[in-house]
C-alpha cells in the first residue's frame, strides 16, 4: 500500500518500493505494483512523479 505524506496541508503518496512520490494514490500503488513485480521502475509511471521539498 502506497504510504500518506502530508505536506504544507497537502496529501502526498510514496512507492515504498522506489521512493517516488506521486499526487495520486492509484498511481503511486500501480508504481508499487510494478517495482515489487520486475524490480524495476516503468518510465511510463514515475513520469508522473513530482518533487515535494
């Protein structure tokens, strides 16, 4: 299950496989999925990751 990070009031989503983080928690679980699957990240789902500082 991606994990919740709360940000400057905002709800974030990490892959607690890569690391990424994502807006969207259907995107942050399919990134998880995927990592856990072929143990390797998909260019096609963490294009969507952001930068949260």
């Amino acid at each position: 299950m991606a994990k919740e990070i709360k940000k400057s009031g905002k709800k974030y989503f990490e892959c607690e496989e890569c690391s990424f983080i994502y807006k969207d928690r259907k995107i942050a679980k399919k990134c998880e999925d995927y990592c856990r699957k072929h143990h390797a990240c998909s260019i096609d789902i963490t294009k969507h990751a952001i930068k949260i500082n």
